[in-house]
C-alpha cells in the first residue's frame, strides 16, 4: 500500500508500506528545470519527510526523460535585468533545500536518467548518500558555460568525492560525463541498465530498509559531519555514538542473532 503525501504539482511524495519515500521531481515539460516554485516544493516536501517517523529511506527521482537538467533556462532569460534578484532567490531556497537533504535521518538514494546538470541535478547527485545511475545518463556541471559558479554545494561534496583536481576539471572545462566516465571518477554508486534504474534504486533502499534506522542515520551523519571535521574532532563523537547506540533494542537484537546465527528482527527500538 502506497500513501500518496505530496500528489501534485512540481514535486511528488509517495511513501510505500515498508518505508521507502519516492519524492519525485514533477516537471518533465521543462526537464524538470528548476524555478522558485520548484524549488520551494522541494523543500517543503524534504521538509514533511524529515516530520515523518515512517521513513526509512528515500529515493530520489525525476518524471520524465530527465532526472534533472539544472535551473530552468528559458525561465531565467524572462527576468531580463532582474536575474539577479531572482537567482537569489532561486538559490537560497536550493541552498537549503540541499541542506536539508543532507540533514535528512534516512539515506537518500537518488535515481538517475537521462541529464543530471547544473546546480539542480549534478548538484542533488552529488548530495544524495548513494546514486544509481541509468547507463544512458549523462552528467555535467555547465555553470561557467553560461558565466555563472556552481552552486547546491557542488564546490565542497565534487571535490570531496573525486578529488580536488578531477573537481577542477569538471567544473572548469564541464565535460559531459557518462555514466561509466561518473562511476570511475567516484560520482555514482552504480550504473545499471537503462530499464531497470527505478527498480534498482529501489531495492537498494528496501535493503536499507531492513538495517537498524538509528544506526543507519548514525552512520549518515558521521560520515557528512566528517566531511569538514579532522580526525581527532571525529573520534569522540563516534565513541559517544557507539555508546548510545548499544543500548538499543536493535543493538541487543543484532548482538543477539549473531551469536546464535540466526537473521536478525529490527524493530526500530
């Protein structure tokens, strides 16, 4: 049984029985280019996943031909000489709509065909916990094309995940990536048949689904605060969270099966 928590507009949320959310970008007409009302949707549907004990998981997908193909050009050339105002705007909501992605308990897995570009689907790519990538896809930054910077926290999670030369390069020159080209830089979690990219990112979560969530959002979250901590600032906070986690029913429970080899029953507790 499916609960349909968000059933229009830019943004669509479902959430299925065992836990997965599906938030999926609704604008395929545009690629689902990103304007403000976009933007804002996104936000308030990441938002009521963060209010919502039920998730486990989310994957993260767009309609249509394209996960994402950035910001909505032909809306951006309409505001003429007030661009500038608008792409503030438009950029602080993505900066928080990004921020709280990343914030999120559950993984996000973000589902990816047809164009990932600009601050709107390179840069949700790059801040989603694991991505499978459809064979066909292509990624690519193309802020400097159009003689704008990066943006959705691009210039921190690239470099972090390929690298800060490889990020030079991706972001200076704006190759177009292929899927297998993003894999070997460190982008993509996997690439899968074009067929079945949905199908994948939603097993992927079901497994996710089936591990104890505390440990899981736990995990998340030492890995982004890791991100911008030294090692020596790390460490006591992952032997706090080690401690606290071990009182936990899933804890017990976990300790338990394996010792008596046997599949574990996680209940969340």
């Amino acid at each position: 049984m499916t609960d349909k928590l968000i059933d229009s507009g830019p943004v669509l949320l479902d959430l299925d029985a065992d836990g997965v959310a599906r938030l999926r970008l609704n604008r395929p007409e545009a690629a689902n280019g990103m304007n403000v009302e976009l933007l804002k949707a996104l936000h308030s549907a990441i938002m009521l996943v963060h209010g919502e004990s039920r998730v486990r998981a989310v994957v993260l997908s767009g309609e249509g031909r394209h996960f994402c193909a950035g910001g909505d050009v032909r809306d951006f050339a309409s505001k003429g000489e007030g661009l500038p105002d608008y792409l503030r705007e438009a950029t602080s909501w993505l900066q928080i709509a990004v921020s709280a992605l990343v914030q999120l308990r559950p993984p996000v897995i973000a589902a990816v065909h047809g164009f990932a570009a600009g601050g709107g689907g390179f840069g949700l790519a790059c801040a989603a916990d694991l991505v499978v990538a459809a064979e066909s896809a292509k990624f690519f930054s193309g802020a400097v094309r159009v003689g704008m910077a990066p943006d959705a926290g691009v210039t921190v999670t690239l470099a972090r995940l390929v690298g800060l030369r490889k990020a030079m390069e991706i972001l200076l020159t704006n190759p177009t990536l292929t899927a297998r080209e993003a894999l070997d830089a460190g982008l993509l979690t996997k690439v899968v048949p074009d067929e079945t990219v949905r199908d994948e990112a939603l097993a992927l979560a079901r497994t996710i689904v089936a591990l104890p969530p505390k440990a899981i959002a736990a995990t998340k979250r030492l890995l982004w605060q890791g991100l911008g901590s030294s090692l020596d600032s790390q460490l006591p906070d992952e032997a706090r969270t080690v401690s606290e986690l071990s009182g936990t029913a899933d804890s017990r429970e976990g300790l338990a099966a394996v010792i008596v080899r046997r599949s574990p029953n996680f209940t969340g507790e």
